[in-house]
C-alpha cells in the first residue's frame, strides 16, 4: 500500500484535472444514450435495485495484488474507460496477443458507452467497478458518499454489460477506506490495488512507459494503465511493446486473485 499512497498526491491531482474535462464531455455522451433508451423502454434503474446483493457472492476484503495465473502471472488491468477512441484500439491488441485482462470502469463511462462495455465482456475481459466519478478524494467523505459512488457504479456497469457483474472495486487513485473495502467485497467486488504504476496518465512517453514496466515489474504481478481520460497514443503504443515482451519473458496472464 506504500505505492499506493506515495502514487496519490500527483495521480490524484493529474487524475482529478483530466476529470474535469472528461465529465464535460461525458456529461452529454449520457444525455445522448438516456435519450437513445426511452424508445427502447428500458427500465434499468427498477432492474438492478430489485436485487439487492442478488447473485453477489462476499470475497474477501483485503485489496488484491496477486494473479490466479500463478507465479509467472501478470494481470493487465486498464482504468478510466470505456472512451470511443481508446478503448477498441486496447482491445484490438490484447486480442492480437490473446491476452485477457480487467478493466476498471468508472459508472459514467460506462453509461456513456455501453456498447464498449459489451464489447470488453464479450471479448473475455473481466469488469472492476471504479466509483461513479472517479473522486480520488473519496477516502475523505462520507460512508453515504462511498456507498453512492461504489453502488451506484456497480448498477451502471452491470446495466450497460447487459447483466454481467463487476468483479473486482478499484478505489479511484486508491483512495480505500475500511469501510469501501468491505462494502465492495459485500458485494462480490474484490478490492484490487496495483504493483506496477506505469505512469501513463502523465504521458511520459512510450519508452518511458514500456522502461517502467520492465524496471517494477519486480514489485508484483498488477500493471496499471489506462485507456481514458485524455490522449492515449502512448499507452496504446507501450502495450503494443509489452504485451509481447512479456510473453517472451515467458509471463502468463491472468486475472487478479479473488
Ligand atoms: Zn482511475
């Protein structure tokens, strides 16, 4: 957890900057798909609070780092989205390299664009619920606030996958707290941390992104990136180097542990 919080002055700075002009744009990517769903006659609000805790099993409330593919295992986790331009262009590599990874979605993203979101679950991926806004000062508000944030996400994914369950909660910037921990984990939400920060949100450059991955990879086997909340091209690119690279190190990838 030191990375975590030595990670969470600048992320969450860098993080709540970018968000702000993300939200902007979001906010009418949602007008427009609440707008599409009233000809559909979608009820997806008295769907998802008709089952309360319905088919969510409790994990255990320790955040994550481990994968289930064991010793050699990496898991590639990809935060922020789903974005229009982004998001394919991640999926398109990781299923040239058949890798499967998890992606952590913020509940307004997903509402913005739930045909991504059904795109990442058919494609084999896995869903992390990572808060409704992304406030990376959510460890400072209320156990109301977090619960908002934490379930109301958890509806929107699961609405927008067309049913299928985020597995894993991901604190935006990692702001967990007891309380969100457990909350989550209530929920069948593993809390998930991260090993290896490639830093990609700062745009620090392909080769700087690839070098971190190679030099803290030692740390543990939960890679951070992103395909939202700005200009990507550098992630897209470094992925398109490390995916392979790892393959050659002889890495297996998997899912964080449950
Ligand atoms: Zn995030």
């Amino acid at each position: 957890m030191a990375r975590h919080g030595g990670g969470r002055g600048w992320y969450g700075k860098v993080v709540g900057a970018a968000l702000g002009v993300t939200m902007l744009a979001v906010g009418a990517s949602v007008w427009t798909a609440q707008a599409d769903s009233v000809g559909g006659g979608a009820t997806p609000r008295a769907s998802a609070s008709a089952t309360p805790g319905g088919g969510a099993k409790p994990v255990d409330i320790s955040i994550a780092h481990a994968s289930d593919a064991g010793p050699r295992g990496v898991n590639i986790t990809i935060d922020d989205g789903p974005d229009p331009n982004w998001t394919p262009q991640v999926l398109d590599l990781l299923k040239e390299h058949g890798v499967k990874a998890t992606f952590c979605m913020t509940g307004l993203q997903a509402q913005a664009h739930p045909d991504l979101v059904k795109d990442v679950v058919a494609a084999g991926h896995r869903l992390c619920d990572h808060s409704v806004s992304h406030d990376t000062a959510m460890d400072k508000k209320s156990e109301a606030y977090q619960s908002k944030e934490i379930l109301d996400a958890e509806r929107m994914i699961t609405e927008a996958s067309g049913g299928v369950r985020p597995v894993y909660y991901r604190a935006p910037g990692g702001a967990f707290t007891p309380y969100s921990r457990k909350l989550a984990a209530s929920r069948g939400m593993r809390p998930l941390g991260w090993n290896v920060d490639t830093k990609d949100f700062e745009r620090p450059g392909t080769d700087a992104i690839v070098a971190t991955v190679r030099r803290e990879l030692p740390n543990g086997p939960t890679i951070l990136f992103h395909d939202a909340g700005g200009d990507r091209t550098q992630t897209v690119e470094a992925l398109r180097q490390v995916l392979p690279w790892l393959k050659e190190q002889g890495y297996d990838f998997g899912f964080p542990v449950r």
